[in-house]
C-alpha cells in the first residue's frame, strides 16, 4: 500500500496549532498557522475560512484590514495580472491569498482566488471564494456571472439562478443572463451531483461546508445564547418566516434544506425534503436530492463507527458494525446511481462514481463499460483507464489491461497522479513477467522505485527477476488497489 500523503498530515498539524491559537486569541500566529496549511493543501476550504476568519478578528472586524492596505496591495495586484496573462494559476492564488492578509474583505482579491481555483478545477474553493466576492459586493455582476457558472457546476441550481437574477436585474437588456436563467430552471432544481471516489469522513465534510464561515461560527459561540433574530440576522429564520407567510411556495423549503445541508444539518435538511416532496410528488430532482441527504446520513454513521473502533479496537462489535455499515453505504449508493445514470446520461462523472463502487463489490464485468464511457472525458481519462485496465486483469484479459495502462501512461504525471501512475506501472510489470518479458518488468518496475521506493512488493520482484519461477497470479486479493 502507498504511504500517507505526509504534506496532508503535516497541513493537519498546522491547522491543530493554528486552532489552539486561536482559542487564546493568539491571532497573529493563528493566521501564520491556518496560512501554512492552505500552501500545504490549497484545495481545503477549512483551512482557508479559518484563515480568514481569524484574518477579519486580528483587525478587529473593522471592514478595512491594515492600514495603508490599499496601498500595501498594489505591488500584489502587479503580480496577479503578471500570472494571470502567463496562466500562473498557482501564482494568482499564492498572490491572491497575500493580498488577504492585508484587506480580508477585499471582494477582488477573493475573485482572484476564485477565477485561479477555476482553472485549477479546485471546485469547492471555486464556489467558496466567488461566494464570498459576491457577498462583498452583492449587485457586481461579473462576480454573480461567475459564481452562477460554478454553482451550476456544483448542480445548485437554484442558488445559481440567482446569481444570474441579480446580474439581469441589473441589466434586463442582459441576454446572457437572462437565457441562463431559463436553461436553469430548465436543468431543474437543487439537483447534487458528486460521490467522491474516496469514502466520506468526518474530515472530508468539514471541507465541504464552504457556506459555514469558521470566525461566524466561533463568534456565534462566545456570544451565547441570543434573542430573536431580527430580520437579514438570520438565514433559518427569515427563511422560516418566508414558508409561514407563503407555504405553498416550494422554493422556500429548498432553500432552507440547502441552508440545513451546508451547516450539515441532516435530518433538518431531510425533513425539508420531505415536505417539499408531499407538495410535488413528481419532482425527481428533490427526490434526488433527499437520496443524496440519506447517504451523507448513512456516511456519518459509518464515520462515526469507525473511529469508535480506532479508539476501542478490542470491540469487535464495532468492527462489525462498521463492515455492515459499510456494506449497507455501497448498496445504497450502486441503487442510487444506476436509474441515475440513464436520467443524466451526458454526465460522466456520476458513469465513473458508479464503476467504482461495482469494482469494490467486484463486479468488474459492469464496471468496464461504464469506465470506457468515462474515459472519454478529458478530466477523468487517465483514472479510468488505471482502473478499467485493473478490471480487465481482474477477469483475465491481460492484453486488454496492459492496452489501457499504457494509455493511461501517455498522459500520467507522477507527481500529480502518483497513484494511478504507480498502479499502472505496476500491473504493467506484473504482466511482462507473466509473459516472460524481464526487461520490460524491470523498467516499470524502476520507473515505481523512482517516485516510490517501498511501494508494495516491487523491491522484491525487481531483485528476483533474473530467477522468477514465481507463477503470477491475478487473484482479488491482491493489495494493489
């Protein structure tokens, strides 16, 4: 097995010293902690919102940030149209997050950070980063075009076609805007899209609730309990009052389940979807959506299981009881996915994301068409061809696994695809020894060595080469997945 990634655990440790700063109101270190994490890991919107939350309480919340800081920022600014006309998407963001520490509540900057972490294809710090440009300065309408466009990536349809109102409004002559309005309610509401390859965990959604601010949240907190909000104090509330003053309209109701979904409110989300489902029994994007609110309850049930066990290994109930869960959680998903796929057939994602999870329940024989159809998007082509030539060996067809690895290879980086760059090289090699092609093993094998030199049995098979009367074998057990 790979090793862990050893920049997440030490972005993990920053982020750990960054909060008990925090908690002393040590906020200079605070910033200096959070800062770190996020160059260590630049796609986890945690670590960004808290940086900048303790960014806005170091100025004491003064709207401004440090003084002089329009001055400070031009420098900086210099920098972000430098990188922006050579496409240094990595440098605008570095930049960008400069500037930050300066002015937390410079709108621009945070488009900076949103317009670079588009072109990275940084999804969630895409949609965090235009929201907050957008927030900073509601009626600008490039900042709403381009959050509309990502959240309509996101598939929250209803929050992106708001976004687009706001830009028509401005401009009714807009026609942009207002075509993207009705192709909006067209592709319908509030659909979610995304199962990531990788199982949920507690980690994983706290990344992912980019509508939670980590200073609000904190600030919140210090103050205890509170009156009643008054009007705008408080999204629940105002949107609570909206479904009192107008029931029959559904679109209150999915506002507040998204509401409840991005503070990972669950059960509150669910019951919203419920209700709206009562009122519009045929609207298969909410049904959609109250699925997806059933598997994230499953998944913090068998993230809460797990670590239980991690703290008391000895009970084996709780292994049970994670194994069954576990089960329960990859059944679900594979009877969520497959009428699914045949309502949104242009989305290749959701094809890949339901090929995983047959390949785990070793299935490969489903798995392989749905990973040649994946293959054919630009953004998932490399891990489905790993995987679709994993399926191939795994039911024997050798010839046909060793064609897509070496495809997959033509394009693989290894220091941004290291995984499916070792898993490719490795099966390659397996193969050329089965077919007595030492040569060509051994360079598959040292291309592994060289990025990863105690990855699996590869040391192992490279020294006994010269005498291998091993018989391969491409058993299910096998650790390389």
């Amino acid at each position: 097995m790979s090793q862990p990634d050893p920049m997440q655990k030490a972005a993990q440790e920053w982020y750990r010293k960054g909060s008990e700063a925090l908690k002393k109101e040590n906020f200079p270190y605070a910033v200096e902690c959070f800062g770190t994490a996020v160059k260590m890991q630049p796609d986890n919107v945690l670590y960004r919102q808290t940086r900048h939350g303790s960014l806005e309480k170091l100025y004491g919340g003064n709207g401004t940030g440090a003084r002089m800081s329009s001055v400070r920022l031009v420098g900086i600014r210099g920098r972000i149209k430098k990188g922006r006309l050579k496409k240094d998407w990595p440098a605008i963001d570095a930049a960008a997050e400069e500037g930050l520490f300066f002015n937390p509540w410079d709108a621009q900057l945070f488009a900076d950070v949103g317009a670079a972490a588009v072109e990275r294809d940084a999804r969630e710090v895409a949609k965090y980063a235009w929201s907050k440009a957008v927030k900073l300065d509601l009626t600008n309408s490039g900042y709403n075009r381009a959050l509309g466009y990502v959240l309509r990536d996101c598939h929250e349809y209803v929050a992106a076609r708001n976004c687009f109102k706001r830009v028509y409004e401005s401009n009714p002559a807009d026609a942009e805007a207002r075509g993207m309005m009705n192709q909006l309610d067209a592709e319908s509401v509030m659909h979610r899209g995304g199962y990531d390859a990788a199982e949920t965990t507690r980690d994983v959604a706290a990344q992912q609730q980019t509508s939670v601010n980590a200073y609000d949240e904190d600030r919140k907190a210090r103050k205890g309990p509170q009156a009643a909000d008054a009007p705008g104090e408080s999204d629940e509330t105002d949107l609570r009052h909206a479904i009192r003053k107008d029931p029959g309209n559904v679109n209150n109701y999915l506002r507040l389940a998204e509401y409840y979904r991005d503070a990972r409110q669950l059960l509150q989300a669910l019951d919203m979807y419920e209700q709206v489902l009562k009122k519009t029994p045929n609207n298969k994007d909410v049904a959609e959506f109250k699925e997806d609110i059933e598997l994230d309850i499953l998944r913090d049930k068998l993230s809460d299981t797990t670590e239980l066990y991690r703290k008391n290994p000895d009970k084996a109930r709780l292994k049970e009881k994670a194994a069954k869960l576990k089960g329960q959680l990859i059944t679900q998903e594979i009877k969520v996915l497959e009428p699914r796929i045949e309502r949104h057939p242009q989305d290749m994602k959701m094809r890949f994301d339901l090929a995983e999870r047959y390949r785990r329940t070793k299935q490969y024989e489903k798995s392989i068409p749905l990973y040649q159809q994946a293959s054919v998007d630009s953004r998932l082509k490399e891990d489905a061809l790993v995987w679709l030539g994993l399926c191939f060996v795994r039911t024997k067809k050798l010839s046909l696994g060793e064609r897509q690895f070496s495809r997959a290879l033509e394009t693989i980086n290894a220091n941004d695809k290291a995984i499916p760059f070792k898993m490719a090289h490795y099966w390659l090699g397996r193969i050329a020894e089965k077919a007595e092609r030492r040569d060509d093993a051994e360079n598959h094998y040292t291309e592994i060595l060289s990025v990863d030199y105690s990855y699996e049995d590869v040391q192992k098979r490279l020294e006994t080469l010269q005498t291998n009367d091993e018989e391969l074998q491409f058993d299910d057990d096998d650790s390389v997945e």
